[in-house]
C-alpha cells in the first residue's frame, strides 16, 4: 500500500451531496487514493466519511473569488485531483482550467465548449436538434406567443439541475401572465416515464458507458428509487447527446417519453448524478474510470452493465460534538 504522501490526492466539493458520496464511496476503497472531503457547510454528511484531517470548508460556487479560494485550498492541502460535483462551480472552474493546471492539479470536468452548450437548456436543444428527439424549447422572452403552444406546457430556468423552480402551466392565460424572463425557458409538456443515462466518456465525445436508469420515484429533483433498464434504443440515445455535445468523464442525460412512447432530450448535467450509487452498483465504476483516463492508465472501449433496483433511505452518522468543526479550515 502506497504511504499517505505517495497517494494521490483527490479532493470532491459538494460532499453534503449523494453525487460527491458516490464517488467518495467508490475511490475510498482505492489505496492509492487519499480523499478530501469539501463543502460550504460543515453539517454536510459526506465530511464525516474521512478523517478530519481531510475534511475542508470552501465557500459556495457562486461566491466571488470561488475558484481563486479552491485553488488556494488545493495548493495548502497537496490536492492532485478536483472532482466538482456541484452545478454552480462548474462554469468558475472551467475559466480557470489553465492555473489549475499551471498548479498540476487535475480537473475532472468537461471541456469549455461541451460546458457551453449543456448548461443553457435552449442552447442544449438547438444543438440536439436532428441529433435526438428534442422537445419544442424556446426562451420566455418578448417574442414568445403563448396562443402558438399545446398545452400544458413547463417553465423552467434555463440553468440549473433539479426540480427547483419547475412549473407545469396548463392554459395560455397563464404563461401569459408568467413574467418574461431570458433565464426561463418554455418547454413542451412529457407525459411519459422520465430516464437518466449516466454516460462515461473517455475523450470528448468518445463513450465507453451508457447507463439508463428508470426514475420511479422523484423527491425534489433527485431520484429516490429507480433501477437500470437494458434499453439499447435510450443507450444509444444516451451516447448519441454524449458524442454530440462532447462531454467527458461522467455525464448524465436526462429524457423523458412523449405521448406516442418516444424518448426526448430534457437535459443534460455534465457531472456525477446523484443517483451514480445504482450505475456503480450496476457494475459501471465510472469515478474509477475517470481517475484511470486522469491517471494515464488503459479504459476499455466499453463497459456493460447489469439491472439492478435501487431503493434510497436516510441513514446517520453519529459524531461527536467536537468533530462538527475540526478541519473547518
């Protein structure tokens, strides 16, 4: 077993998370591997799955001077590699791709354009479009007419993960009196069963692993019950947005099924899901695979999976008082 100086050291932010969980779970059985766990709150659960000694406090990723702070943080702690789990962080550190690597610290994140294109929804579809099914997506602005839509019809922000700020509006005089905003975007209403599609790509666009999983039930925008479906027709969906967008390391897209049964493209989260325990349990270990491609070490061109349910439940963790804010720092 390599000593705790020879061991790489990989820092994963949103640790209050199930995404940074999962993959803290996945890499702690790894010896050569030594875990940091950071995020803005020192509650947050996943903290307490290391030492104290590797436990950090950082401030949240839209905070001004958010990846200044980390970087400063990596550099006091010895971090080689950041593994951001957290949507908000994801655009700061991607602008500071180059000192990160000035530094020699790694960044499991997707490359610049892939980044720009996923994390505005509008910008998703127009891309997708002739690429996959995509919904009719268009922005809440001034020129939109709600008498030209079908109804219902959802509201949504165009940034952002989750089911935060989501509405389903039912008739014109409603999205009528929805205040126009360039952040929101209408979309066309899915009745059909909702899937994620964990992709692993191993260069940008090139995918080993595509994973659907079934969301059976939803709580808040994360899934707490689903399981894995050998579906080839949502696998090759799954890839063919991977490849499109060009995404790298794990990604997660997100469908649903319109009245006819056909999958169309909701989103895209250019992260570690929340719900990446099942797709690991499933037999795909994409934080392994991401660390092998950071590591220079051989993927295989494709990795299969088994179906699998996975059921969610609250578990604890008891500390004692005075470790709550040891390693705040």
């Amino acid at each position: 077993m390599p000593s705790p100086e020879a061991r790489t050291r990989v820092l994963v932010t949103g640790a209050g998370g199930p995404a940074a969980i999962a993959v803290m779970r996945s890499l702690r059985g790894d010896p050569a591997v030594r875990l940091i766990a950071a995020d803005m709150d020192y509650w947050a659960a996943g903290r307490y799955l290391v030492p104290a000694a590797d436990r950090t406090l950082i401030p949240p990723g839209a905070a001004s001077g958010f990846a200044d702070t980390l970087l400063a943080r990596c550099r006091q702690l010895a971090v080689d590699v950041v593994i951001p789990t957290v949507d908000a962080e994801l655009r700061p550190l991607a602008a500071a791709r180059g000192t990160f690597a000035a530094a020699g610290i790694r960044l499991m994140l997707a490359p610049d354009q892939a980044l720009r294109v996923i994390l505005d929804k509008v910008a998703l579809a127009r891309h997708c479009q002739g690429v996959v099914r995509v919904p009719r997506t268009e922005p809440l602005d001034d020129t939109l007419d709600p008498a030209d839509w079908a109804y219902p019809v959802v509201v949504k922000p165009r940034a952002g993960s989750g089911s935060r700020d989501i509405r389903i509006l039912r008739a014109a005089a409603e999205l009528s009196a929805t205040e126009r905003s360039d952040d929101l975007l209408v979309q066309q209403y899915l009745p059909g069963d909702e899937y994620s599609i964990d992709v692993f790509a191993g260069q940008p666009g090139h995918v080993i692993a595509a994973v659907p999983r079934l969301r059976a039930r939803v709580d808040s925008g994360i899934s707490v019950a689903g399981r894995t479906v050998h579906d080839a027709g949502l696998e090759r969906f799954g890839a063919a947005v991977a490849e499109a967008t060009g995404v790298q390391f794990i990604a997660n897209v997100q469908a649903k099924r319109d009245a006819s049964g056909r999958p169309c493209l909701l989103e895209v989260n250019p992260r570690a899901p929340g719900s990446l325990a099942l797709t690991i349990a499933s037999g795909v270990d994409m934080p392994r695979l991401a660390m092998d491609v950071l590591s220079g070490r051989p993927v295989p061109d494709h990795a299969d999976f088994r179906e699998i349910a996975m059921v969610r439940f609250l578990d604890e963790r008891v500390v004692e008082l005075a470790e709550l804010r040891r390693g705040a720092a």
